[in-house]
C-alpha cells in the first residue's frame, strides 16, 4: 500500500486520466474532492479543473498553464511541464474510478489516525474532562464510519442543467462514447455487411448508413473473430465500391484484424479453476485503444471474444460488465455483435439474445436485426422471395440513451469484385410509398369514375370499388390490392371519399363507396395537401396519363440488373 497513507502516484495518475478526459471528473466529482489529495498542489490542481469543468470548459495541461505559472511547489517540480508529464502514458485511464476510491480511502484513514491520535494524547492528560474524552471518542468513531467501504448517500448539487456535457453520440443513435452497443442477429441476416458498411463510414465521417457521423470522421478498429482476412477484404472493398469509398476518404482512421488469420482474443475463462478475467489481455487492448486513439471498437462476434459459458449469467455478466469499463477507459464506443437464438420465423427482439440475458442487461444500447417479412413484402409490392430476403431493418430496441426511433430499412445489393467474386453490401432503403406518382389530378379522376357507378366497400365484392381505382391509375387489381386498399383507406379518413350504408338491389344492407368531397374550388380545407393528404384546390382537368408503377425509393422493386446476381453475399 501507500507509505504513511499516502499515494502521490495514484494522485499524479487520476490527475492525468481527469487531464485526458475532462467528463472522469463529471462522473465522480461527488466521490474525490480537492480536500482528499495528500499533496497541496494535486489538489489545487483538481480545484481548479472542477472550476473550469462548472465553467463549462475543457479542461488541458495547455489551458491550465497559465494557472500556475507563478505557483511555488509547480516550480519546485520544473514548473508547468509537470502538467504535460501527468498525461504521458494514460495509465489512470485503466482504472479511474479504483484510483478515486483509494485516494479518498487514504484521505479518510489519514483523518482518523489523527482523530484516533487526538483521543489517545487525552487519555493521558487528567486535565481533560470525561465528558470531552467522550466527544473526542465519538468524532473517531464517526469518521471511521465514513473510511471506505462504508455506506454513504451522496447530496445532490443540483448542476446548472446548461452545464451538463452532452452525451457524447458518435453515429446516430446508434453508437455513443464510454458504452457498450449490442448487435443482435440470426446468422445471414446482413450483419457483418451492415458492419463493414458502419466501419467505412464512421472512417470517412459520411452517412453511409443514413446515420450522422456527428464529431466528422472517427478512428474505428473492426476485430472479427470468426472470419479471415481475405473475406474481411471482399466485405471492405464491395462496400467501398458501391458507397464510393476510397483510401484518401478514410485516411489512417481504419484498423483491420481478423482472429482466424491474426492475433485472437480472449478476456475471460472458465475452467477446473473457476472464471477469471484475463486482466493482461484486458490491459493490453485498453492501452492499444488508448494509444491508437480509437473511437469505436467492433469486436464481432461477442462469443468468440472469451472462454466461459454463455448461459452462465454471473459469468457473462461480469464480462459484459468489463468491456464497459474498457469503453469508460478508453473513451470510446464498442459493438458487441450477438447472435439471436433460433426464432422460427418470429421476430428478433432483445429477448431472442442468445444465452444469458446478462449481456443485454449490461448494454446501454441493443440493435436488432430482422428481414423483411412476407406480408411486409406484400404491403411494399416487393416480388419474389429472393428480393424480400434482400431487404432487413435494424432498430433499438432497448434505447437508454435516446428516445424511439422508427426501424431504419436496408438492401443488400450485389456488387461484383474485379476478381470475380459477388458480394452483398447494406444499403439505406426506403419502402415505397402508396402516393408515390398519385396527384391530385389521378384523385379527381377517381371521383369522377366513382360517380359513374356503384362501387361496394368489400374487397371481396365483384363490384369493389378498388376496381375502379385500378382502371383510373392503370394498376392490376390483384398485384396492387394491397397499394389500391392504402390508397382507399386515406382517401376515406380524408373525406374525398366516403362509405355509406343502404339497400343493394335485393334489399339487403352493404356498404358502398360514393365521392365526398370533390376536389374542386370552394371545397373545405384539410389539414393535409394533394392527392394522399386533402382534397383542397381547383378542379383540375382529367388526367392524360396514369402514375408510375408502384417502386420503392432508395431501391427499386426486382433490383436493378448488377442486383439480379443470385450471388448477394451477407
């Protein structure tokens, strides 16, 4: 331990990670004060970091210079170099939070050999009354009572709320410093393509995902421990193709390894000798983090990253738990990529995490991945079973740190390699939209053969009036039901059509469909505006063409012919 309760490396150690990064401080100034620092100096220079932080600023060895320029003990040390030197190696950043809790334990024990001291030196002076020996006894035993490891509640300080840091997000939602983010996939659901993708953009700092790159382009380290180098090259090199992604984009931000072909990695085991965190191991990759300046880390996949059984939740809890403070330390995002359990055709949700729910629970952060859906593809008028298993979303599904966020839809689409290969990158996608190409002129031409004839609500009906609209848009009734019926729906809810009841020929009650409220000049205003959202305008003249075909945006429905290749890849 420390000689004479003191420490003034572990002082010089937590001064330099608080230097490297300013948010340490944010985090446990309710737990280290300038008052447990042994040395004078250390704890003016934790004063007025602490003041500077409050300030709202950050907080560098060059920015506190000035500081101290004229302070004694800092000349005594060869002056304000001393600052730069407590940042040199960045060993606090492995364990923060351990070197605080020994600072004040030492400060705390220091207060009570002195309390202890005092009581003692009057149990030898008779001229020291019982009464006072008895205060003197109860201070000791208070102070040893706050000495470390004792339960204490800590007083709110109420923080300006404008001088709380931002959180610190790096892509999206999706990504944020100092916290851990689960993948959760079933195998060939477009992951490691979608990583691949995510790699290259968080490299070059464009959207590549449809996601923000918020801070510009980030330093990102992708390890995969399942695949080699070689198909981690094919991965890389299709999705720079077909993002336009080339080396002056990324610069020296991308590091590459491949456990199969490399070096492995491994943080945890459990054997005859029960579970153990491989501290070395652990150390090792903080400090490459640490040196390499990276802002995210994919170690992908999770299981393969240790030795311990996967429905062991104590184990991996402990596990999930470390790679969170490797993030704390090192101030970076990690990606723990995760496979689902089998599902049967049912959707992934954090429940469908393979093992133990301990590494969910851990995460801050859970995207998970599902392929679009039979009925999905129905509604988006995507044919073909081999385009439907195209196309896949990613969501949070657990989102902490960020309010819900809708499904973000992908396609992956067959780009062919110079050496021959087929590979299938991620792609943003948008579902169509049921209005796409419909206007208001399409509308009033809708009304006008609605008013012609007598139209029946049901699909089911020989005279259903979605026949009507088919005729009118040039669509096929069956192919386009499910576009015809969205069409309808909002067309009912908006007023420019309108569903009564009353007697068929054979006196029976149906619902029909008649024209509300025509588009023409002088009708009343809805809320929403052409053909999908109101009603509103002038009359327009009859339509001279029908609409586009129904296709989606962001990738057309069959694919465009380099997308035909049956050879689309995860």
């Amino acid at each position: 331990m420390a000689s004479d309760l003191v420490n003034l490396e572990a002082e010089a150690a937590f001064l330099g990670a608080v230097l490297i990064d300013n948010e340490l401080l944010d985090v446990l100034a309710a737990e280290v004060r300038p008052e447990h620092f042994a040395e004078p100096l250390h704890a003016r220079i934790i004063e007025r970091v602490a003041e500077l932080r409050r300030d709202g600023h950050q907080v560098t060895p060059v920015t506190l210079k000035p500081f101290f320029e004229h302070d004694p003990a800092m000349a005594e040390l060869g002056g304000t170099g001393y600052l730069a030197r407590l940042t040199a190696d960045g060993q606090g950043l492995l364990a923060p939070r351990e070197l605080a809790q020994q600072i004040v334990d030492l400060a705390e024990r220091r207060q009570l050999r002195e309390r202890l001291g005092d009581a003692m030196r009057a149990c030898a002076d008779f001229s020291v009354s019982a009464d006072e020996l008895a205060s003197l006894a109860s201070e000791a035993v208070e102070v040893s009572a706050n000495c470390h490891g004792a339960l204490r509640a800590t007083p709110y300080g109420w923080p300006d709320p404008a001088t709380i840091p931002q959180r610190p997000w790096v892509m999206g939602r999706w990504l944020l410093r100092r916290v851990v983010t689960v993948l959760i996939a079933p195998g060939a659901h477009g992951k490691s393509t979608w990583i691949a993708t995510a790699a290259l953009a968080l490299a070059s700092g464009r959207p590549l995902l449809g996601k923000p790159v918020w801070e510009g382009p980030q330093r990102v380290w992708s390890w995969n421990l399942e695949d080699d180098r070689d198909e981690l090259d094919r991965a890389l090199a299709a999705a720079a193709l077909a993002h336009g992604i080339g080396p002056d984009d990324c610069g020296n931000r991308l590091f590459v390894d491949s456990g199969l072909s490399g070096r492995p990695l491994c943080t945890a085991v459990e054997d005859r000798d029960g579970f153990r965190l491989l501290r070395p191991e652990i150390d090792a990759l903080t400090r490459e983090l640490l040196a390499r300046q990276v802002d995210v880390l994919v170690v992908d996949p999770f299981v393969s990253s240790h030795r311990v059984s996967e429905n062991s939740n104590g184990a991996i809890d402990a596990v999930a738990k470390e790679w969170g403070r490797v993030a704390a330390a090192a101030n970076c995002a990690i990606v723990l990529p995760h496979h689902a359990h089998k599902l049967a055709g049912q959707r992934v949700t954090v429940e469908a995490s393979r093992g133990a729910v301990a590494l969910v629970n851990a995460a801050r952060i859970a995207l998970v991945f599902n392929r679009m859906t039979a009925e999905e593809a129905d509604a988006f008028g995507i044919q073909g079973d081999d385009e439907r298993r195209r196309h896949f979303t990613v969501l949070d599904d657990k989102h902490n740190r960020a309010p819900p966020e809708k499904a973000d839809w992908f396609r992956l689409q067959s780009v062919d390699l110079p050496n021959g290969d087929t590979v299938g990158v991620a792609m943003p996608w948008q579902p169509p939209d049921a209005f796409d190409g419909v206007t208001l002129r399409h509308l009033y031409a809708v009304q006008r053969r609605v008013s012609e004839g007598e139209w029946r609500e049901h699909h089911q009906a020989a005279s259903w009036v979605g026949h009507a609209v088919a005729e009118t848009l040039d669509l096929d009734p069956v192919q386009d039901r499910r576009r015809i019926i969205h069409l309808l729906s909002t067309w009912i809810a908006n007023g420019a059509l309108e569903v009564v009841e009353r007697p068929d020929g054979k006196r029976m009650p149906r619902k029909f469909v008649e024209v509300g409220a025509w588009v023409i000049e002088g009708s009343a205003t809805p809320n929403f505006s052409e053909a999908g959202r109101g009603v509103a305008g002038v009359a327009p003249p009859p339509p001279h063409s029908p609409p586009p075909p129904f296709r989606g945006g962001g990738g057309v429905a069959g694919g465009a012919a380099a997308d035909e290749a049956s050879g689309a890849e995860e």
